[in-house]
C-alpha cells in the first residue's frame, strides 16, 4: 500500500504492509530490519505502541477511522512506550524523520492505496494519478 497526506499533498511511504493477525501485531517491527524511506507499517485496531527490543527510532502516527490524524509522536525512541490515544482506529509506524520531512500534522488526512508507487516516478506524479481512497478500517 502507499500512505499519503491529501491535506499536504505528499506520500508518506510507498510500501506499507499490515498487521494482519494477532501474531503481526504481537512481533511489530520487534523482528523486522530497520525501516527505510518509503516504508511504514500499519496496525488496525490499536491504541498505542512500545518499542521494546527494538533497536531504532521511529515515528508514529495515530489515525482515526476515517484517517484524520489524532496525534504524532516523533522520533520514539528505542525501549520506550508511546502515548496512549482511546479514540485512535490505527496507527502507522513510519522511519524516523517522516513526520518532520513531510510537515505532517494533527489534523492531516491519510489516505491508503493498495499498489505500490512505481519506482520510475516522483511523489507529485504519484500523487496526482493515484486512486487514492479513504482509509477505512472495520470496527
């Protein structure tokens, strides 16, 4: 999937995958390599992260049901707990740097698409034929 901001008119990461399974959500990024620019990883249905036995930086984003924005946590650092948001439907874990690169915001809207950006092509060509649609997660 690519993650993009439609408030800001960037993508945030072109290769996005989600935690599927109970098993997905348990390990997290715990046992995967450190992320690289244009990934990101998605989890439905949380409320909030760690990065215990973790052993990188990342940045987080809390969304809503209809992918606006309730809080950012930038630059969580390794063996740390991240804030705890009630009303967040999912969270995108992004590589250190995203949210400041890309001047994302409380407020923003993330949209999910489900192919993946071709590698031939800038973000604003992407962004501009993309078939993006709201990111939906069911209760």
């Amino acid at each position: 999937m690519i993650a993009a901001n439609i408030t800001k008119h960037t993508v945030l990461a072109q290769k996005v995958w989600a935690a599927r399974d109970f098993r997905e959500r348990i390990e997290g990024l715990i046992v995967h390599k450190p992320l690289e620019r244009g990934e990101g990883f998605l989890i439905p249905h949380c409320k909030g992260i760690h990065t215990f036995a973790m052993s990188y930086t990342i940045d987080v984003i809390y969304l809503d049901s209809n992918g606006k924005i309730l809080a950012l946590k930038n630059k969580l650092t390794p063996n740390s707990i991240g804030p705890i948001h009630f009303k967040t439907n999912a969270v995108l874990e992004l590589p250190s740097g995203v949210i400041d690169e890309t001047k994302t915001e409380r407020g923003d809207v993330i949209v999910l698409s489900g192919a993946e950006k071709p590698r031939d092509q800038d973000q604003e060509t992407v962004f501009a034929h993309m078939p993006f649609h709201l990111l939906k997660i069911p209760a």
